[in-house]
C-alpha cells in the first residue's frame, strides 16, 4: 500500500523564515504519527499546509492520492484536525461547537444527537455543555477541540499538541482515545513537544528541528540508535575522582560517561544486565560508596540531544 | 434599535417628504425604499463577523472544514443574508402592511429577488472584509458605500427625480442593485404604478447578476485573501 500522505519537499516561508523548509516525508496508513520538536520546529505549520489551511512556498503533498494543491477540497474531505489553539465559534457552547462541527461534516441529526452526547462524555465535557466556551478553563477548551476530531472519525486525523493544559487523568484518557481511534482505522499524526507522549503513543516518530526533518524511525529504532542502547546514572557519596572514571571507561561496553554533576555520574553503554554486577564490584573494591544506582533507557530526549546537540528545553529556549 | 430607527424615519422623514414630494403615493413609495435600505446595511453586518472570527481565529478552522471554499462562501453569504432577512423581517411585513400587496404571484417574485440581492449584499461585505483586512477601514468604507450606493438609487426618489439632479446620477443609480431591489420590491407590492417599471426581468436579472458575481468572485478573493494574517 502506497503511503496515505506523501510529504515533497514541502517549503513555507513566512518573509526570510523558512518555517517549514524543505520536508520530506511519508506516513503510512493506520498508524500514529509522533511529529515532534520544540517549540517553533515549524510542525503547526505543516499541519496547517497539510489541512490546506495555508499554501505551501514550494513542494506539495499527496493525502490520500489527492495534491493537496490541485484538490484541496478531496484533501479536506479526508481530514480532521483539533488544533493547537482551540478555535471556538465566538458564541457558542461546548455542545454548539461540537454538534455544528458534526453537522458540517455530514452526520445526519439522529446520529448527531447520541454521538454528541457520547462524545462530550469521553471528554468529560458533558457537564458544562451548556457554558458558554468564553468560560472554560484552557484545558476544558482543548478537551472540546478533541472532541471535534472524536465524533468527526476522519479518515486521518491530525492533533496538535492535544494534552497541553491538561490534567495528568485526562492526558491519559486522551491517549487511550487517540489508540483508539487508530484502532478503529485513522491515521494520526500528532504533533507534540513532549517527548514522553510521542514515546508512548507513536508508531514511528519524527524529529523536527527549524522547519526540517533530522530523523523518522520507530522511537525504539531511534533509542537503540544512539549510543550503547542503555543508560544508567550512578550516584556516589563523595566526588567520582578521575581514575574512577578512567576505570569505568575501560570496561568495552561503556560507550560512554558524562559527569552530571561532581557525584553523579551518567553513564552509556551496552549490555547492561552484565555490566552492572562489575561495575558494582569494581567500585567496593576501590572502596568508593554509592548512594544509588539507577537503570534507565535511553529516552527520545537522549535522540534529540543527539541529533541536535541539544537537550529540547535548551532548543525551546534557543526559540524563544 | 433598528426597528425605532425604522418606525421613526417613516413618522418623520416619510411623512414631510411625501408633503415636498410631487410624487402620487410618496409615502407608500418611501416605506418601500425603507425596507430595502434597511435590508441592505443589515445584510451589510457580516463584513464585521469575519473581522470577529480573524480576531479568535476562527478562519483557521473554518478552512479546514471538510466543505470547498464555495460552500464555504456561499454558506457564510446566505447565512448572513438569511439573518439580515430575519432581522428586517418585521420591518417589511410592516411596510406590506402599509402599503397592501395586491398580486400574489409578484409579491413572490419580489421576495425572492429580495432575498438574493440580500445574499448579494452579504457576499459583497464578505468580499469587501477579506481585501480589506482592517475592521477600521471597512467601517468607514461601509459608511461612504452606504451613502453613495443608498443615495444613488431609486430607495428613496424615483429614477426620474435622480436622472434629472445629474444625469450621471441617474446613469450609476440605473446600475445600482438597490434600485433594483426597491424597483421589485414596488412593483411586486403593485406600487410599480409611479415609478413606471415597464418590464420587471431587467432588475430581477440585475439582482442575479449582482448576487453571481459576489458570490463568484468573493470565492475567489476569500480563497486568495484569507490566508496569512494582517488583520486588524
Ligand atoms: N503566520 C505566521 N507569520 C509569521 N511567522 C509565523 C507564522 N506562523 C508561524 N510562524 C513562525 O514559523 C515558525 C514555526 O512555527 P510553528 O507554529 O509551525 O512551530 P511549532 O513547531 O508548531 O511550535 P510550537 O511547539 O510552539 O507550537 C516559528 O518561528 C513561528 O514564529
Ligand atoms: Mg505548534
């Protein structure tokens, strides 16, 4: 099956800015698409060329067979999008919204009446339905702006940073509403600066950085591929002297060591079961005493410092 | 607001003019007129809803809906026509009743050019909004095209009254879809009697012409202008 949206060399500059420059990319049918990258990556704004919201500088896209330059409106037909930033009609409530949105995109009046409601429910909107949406809280408005994509079931459905403002319970319900939606057979792409959620959600992830693409790979693909594959950081009571790490080095599968702090240290390598056990021998033996010892994986905050030199908070602020 | 601003040109101005006037049935006459005008700056007020929705950034999500951009237009010019209708609504069941419609059949025909030139109206606000992406600008434009348009047309004088002030005058308000909707309007009521409307299928297709081309074109400049912010 040819990929369901074909990204070429897709280009929008706004004065000098490229925004989004020159990104190539294909998504596949059925799976949850992780479009990560700090804040001004330019993943909105191919969002926004993809939806034919906006018109691309250069390049184009296929969605679902159809350019999204020649026949914007058979793109359209295919797609659903809950935005960054929740756009309400002015007067309205979340039902409102909610029901007009439902009925714009063709379901009949029966239909509308219980998936509205069903709807509102998983988002836990029910309740306030009949606020007014000048009301709500952040969190609230985004919950709504899901809810659109929900009753909606688009064949490919494109979310935009959708748990930002939420509550720890409710971004889990919305990823478990996002899994299932891909279930049920959409395509997703989610755009998010959090790396913990592309992780656990996407089925391949790619990491944007100034409007371009540094990789796309499966998140485990991506973690395997830098460095040893595994981490663990150790905690020491007094300063790691530098023989100790000199020694620690020595052993083949430590990749590599970077001091965290004087007494912690983080350490790359592979085959972790193994090493541990000596490394642990090696420092009684050495008499240095350990607070902790903690196992960690790699995380794609780990393939992004690697791919850009910088953790994302030190890219969001280089943004900013 | 709008329906004392309504009731009290009639009272007023409607009843001193039609002393001045040298017209049979003035008053009649302007009552008709009213409604049009009236009609027209309320079908004028959905220019102003597209500088709301770029303030709360509705158009992005407009744009994305799975409509084309002629749905789009065309739905947001008879929306916001629809709600001029169901605005002045009153106003010209008043006026009917003032006036006394007679012929069924033309009275339909009038409503429904009135419905359209009210869509026509909509879709030249929506498209007058998207070029000029200044709510500031818009309103001071909007004030000088109401003068100019309302003032050159049949909606208060006949055509006769305007042709004989300036010939110019009388050239612009015969290309004027206002004087078209007032001219239906009179001869679909059966007040055609003084303003001498030989043949009701020019303003009728004027008002089609009107409303086709707005709704065209605005497709065309909503689909160019919409994108890329510079709203005020
Ligand atoms: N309409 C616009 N006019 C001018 N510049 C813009 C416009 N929209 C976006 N940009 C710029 O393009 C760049 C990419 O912005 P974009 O919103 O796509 O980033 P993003 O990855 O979605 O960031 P975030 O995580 O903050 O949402 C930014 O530098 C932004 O300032
Ligand atoms: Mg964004």
């Amino acid at each position: 099956m040819p990929p369901i949206i074909q990204i070429q060399n897709l280009t929008k500059k706004f004065g000098n800015l490229a925004a989004v420059d020159h990104l190539d990319l294909e998504i596949e049918e059925g799976e949850i698409f992780g479009l990560l990258g700090p804040n001004g990556a330019g993943k909105t704004t191919a969002i926004l060329m993809l939806a034919t919201v906006i018109k691309p500088t250069e390049g184009t896209a296929l969605v679902g067979g159809f350019d999204i330059r020649k026949s914007p409106d058979k793109v359209r037909g295919l797609l659903g999008i809950a935005f960054q930033e929740p756009k309400m009609l002015w007067v309205a409530t979340p039902w409102d919204v909610v029901n007009w949105h439902a009925k714009v995109c063709g379901l009949s009046t029966e239909e509308r009446k219980r998936r509205v409601k069903q709807v509102l429910e998983t988002v836990d909107m029910w309740e306030p339905r009949h606020k007014n949406v000048h009301a709500l809280s952040g969190g609230m408005r985004k919950r709504v702006e899901m809810a659109k994509v929900l009753i909606q079931r688009p064949k490919i459905a494109i979310v935009d940073e959708p748990t930002t403002q939420i509550d720890v319970v409710g971004k889990h319900k919305i990823w478990n509403m996002l899994l299932e939606l891909r279930d049920e057979g959409s395509t997703i792409i989610l755009a998010t600066n959090e790396l913990y959620e592309a992780d656990r959600l996407s089925d391949r992830v790619g990491i944007m950085h100034r409007g371009k693409l540094l990789v796309c790979d499966t998140p485990k693909t991506l973690k395997d591929s830098i460095l040893g594959g595994d981490i663990i950081d150790i905690q020491l009571e007094k300063d790691a002297s530098p023989t100790i790490v000199e020694e620690l080095k020595s052993f083949k599968e430590v990749v590599d060591i970077m001091q965290v702090k004087p007494t912690n240290l983080r350490l790359y390598l592979n085959r972790v079961e193994e090493v541990v056990p000596q490394i642990m021998n090696l420092l009684m033996k050495k008499n240095v005493p350990v607070n902790s010892i903690r196992m960690s994986e790699p995380s794609l905050d780990d393939v992004f410092a690697h791919y850009t030199g910088l953790t994302i908070e030190e890219a969001q602020k280089d943004e900013g | 607001m709008r329906a004392i601003w309504f009731v009290s040109q009639i009272a007023l101005f409607g009843l001193i003019a039609s002393r001045m006037m040298s017209i049979p049935n003035y008053f009649q006459y302007y009552v008709a007129g009213l409604s049009v005008m009236t009609l027209y700056s309320a079908a004028i007020f959905i220019g102003f809803d597209i500088y709301e929705e770029a303030e709360h950034g509705v158009f992005e999500y407009l744009l994305s809906l799975p409509v084309s951009r002629k749905q789009l237009v065309l739905g947001r010019s008879i929306g916001g026509g629809l709600r001029a209708f169901i605005y002045v609504g009153p106003l010209i069941a008043l006026s009917l009743y003032v006036i006394g419609a007679t012929n069924p059949l033309s009275f339909l025909v009038a409503l429904f050019a009135l419905f359209l030139f009210s869509f026509g109206v909509s879709g030249m606000s929506i498209t007058i909004a998207v070029i000029i992406k200044s709510s500031d600008r818009f309103d001071i434009l909007m004030g000088v095209l109401d003068a100019l348009i309302v003032r050159l047309s049949t909606a208060m004088y006949p055509l006769a009254v305007v042709q004989a002030a300036n010939p110019l005058y009388g050239g612009l308000a015969s290309f004027n879809p206002v004087t078209y909707a007032a001219d239906l309007f009179r001869w679909g009521t059966g007040i055609e009697a003084i303003i001498t409307l030989s043949n009701p299928l020019w303003p009728l297709l004027g008002i089609i012409a009107f409303f086709a081309f707005f709704t065209f074109f605005g497709v065309i400049i909503y689909d160019r202008r919409i994108e890329g912010g510079g709203w005020q």
